[in-house]
C-alpha cells in the first residue's frame, strides 16, 4: 500500500448533482423541477394544510362543543391514598407540600379530597375543596378539613 493509491471506501463519497448545466448532464433546462408552475420556482412553500385545492381536512369535518375558559381542574385525592400516605409517614396534619413531596400531586396542582376508602385515625388534612362525604367522614373520626 502507498499513498499514492489510497481511495475512500466504495458508496462513501456522494457525488453531487451539478443542476442547469446543458441538455448533455440530463439535468439541464428545468433542472429536475418539471415544467413551470409554484413548484419550479425558487422561493415555493406549500402551507402544511393544503391539499391540492381541494377542500382542507380541517374545515370539511364540523366544529363543535366549547372549552369552558373559566374552569378549575382539580387533582383528586382519596381517603384510601391519604390513610396510605398516614402509615408510611405517620404524620398528623397533612398539606399540598406533603402531597407534592410524596408525588401524589403536582407543584401548582389544586387538590380536591374525595370520600373512597376510609380513614383509621384523626387527622388535619389541608387541601383546595372537599367533596361533602369526604369532610364528614374526616370529621367523623375527629380530624379537620380544612379549605385553603
């Protein structure tokens, strides 16, 4: 081997296509672009919805319903996952930080506590809403509810 012989790997190099440059190249007059039109000018973009002018997807298929934009999503709790959270901490006030500390919530999530499961033990539990069964179920074993 010398240097003098040295060639890149076969398929490694691309050649590249030399466009508008005579009838001879086989690229020559339109450049690969076709005949006339948008497409064959510099400068074309086609937007994302067309669709040959036909009538675009997005404005065949009807509209409907509405998004409320004044609605509060909240992130529910059990009493099961609360009592769950009790026993392996064994706190007695829980808060939206405990919660979010434990991943049961988000950081800015609001918490609403719902009534499945049951609580063992008295409780002060802090959250954004209660749902009625919840708070008097709470307060049945001598815990708070307390709203923020």
């Amino acid at each position: 081997m010398e240097l003098n012989s040295l060639k890149p790997a076969k398929g490694s190099v691309k050649v590249k296509r030399r466009l508008g440059r005579g009838q001879g190249s086989g690229m020559g007059a339109t450049s690969t672009r076709g005949n006339k039109g948008a497409q064959s000018r510099s400068g074309y973009s086609q937007k994302r919805s067309f669709e040959g002018g036909q009538m675009p997807l997005q404005r065949r298929i009807p509209k409907f319903g509405f998004k409320n934009i004044n609605r509060v999503e909240y992130k529910a709790i059990n009493l099961d996952e609360l009592q769950l959270l009790i026993e392996k901490t064994g706190v007695s006030q829980i808060d939206i930080s405990l919660l979010h500390n434990n991943g049961l919530v988000g950081k800015n999530d609001l918490v609403k506590v719902l009534s499945r499961g049951e609580l063992k033990v008295s409780v002060e539990i802090k959250a954004h809403a209660f749902s009625k069964s919840a708070a008097e179920a709470i307060e049945k074993m001598g815990g708070k509810a307390v709203k923020l």
